[in-house]
C-alpha cells in the first residue's frame, strides 16, 4: 500500500531553518512527481514546491522562492523540503503529495514564532 510519512517539522523561531522529509513506499517512487503542500488554519491548502520524477525540474510558489529548496533522493525514495528565513506566516501543516498515487502523508506541523 502507498505510504508517504513526512517528519522534520517542529518549533523554530523566524529566521530559522528546518529540513521536512517525506519517505515514500508502495510505489515506484522515481516514477513519481512529487509536491509539498501546506495548510494553515483557517485556509486552504496550497502548493509550495514541486519536483519532477527525476529532479530536473522544480516549481515553487512565488512565497517560497529564494528561501525553500525541493530535493529528492530516488535511491532512498525521500523528498525534502529545506526550509530557510522561516516567518510567522510560513506555520502550517506541511504535507508531501504523490502525483502518480494521488496519495498525501500525514502531515508534519511547522510552526515558527516571532
């Protein structure tokens, strides 16, 4: 069965760094596309980056360019997320997405204060 288990978030003051993982299972995952979306309460989910299967191409919101960095390691089927010049505003609920599953993981809680 698809599996995608995210970890790496926590608690971080602004202008710190965190590393988001997501470990994927249960597909071919160099095959995959692979996002990062976030949710913050009281608002919709929204696409913060995205990788192609191979890593060659990358997509970001215009809110994390210049600061997050998407990266994948097809060998360990592991997409990160580096997460760089946090802000009050970027604390949400981060998940990784699989675009050939359509399957979400869990979810990792960032939150960063100020």
């Amino acid at each position: 069965q698809v599996q995608l288990v995210e970890s790496g978030g926590g608690l971080v003051q602004a202008g710190g760094s965190l590393r988001l993982s997501c470990a994927a299972s249960g597909f071919t995952f160099s095959l995959s596309s692979m996002s990062w979306y976030r949710q913050a309460p009281g608002k919709e989910r929204e696409l913060v980056a995205r990788i192609s299967s191979t890593g060659s191409g990358t997509y970001y919101a215009d809110f994390a360019k210049g600061r997050f960095t998407i990266s994948r390691d097809n060998a360990k089927n592991t997409v990160y997320l580096q997460m760089n010049s946090l802000k009050p505003e970027d604390t949400a609920v981060y998940y990784c997405y699989s675009g050939m599953t359509t399957f979400w993981g869990q979810g990792t809680q960032v939150t960063v204060s100020s």
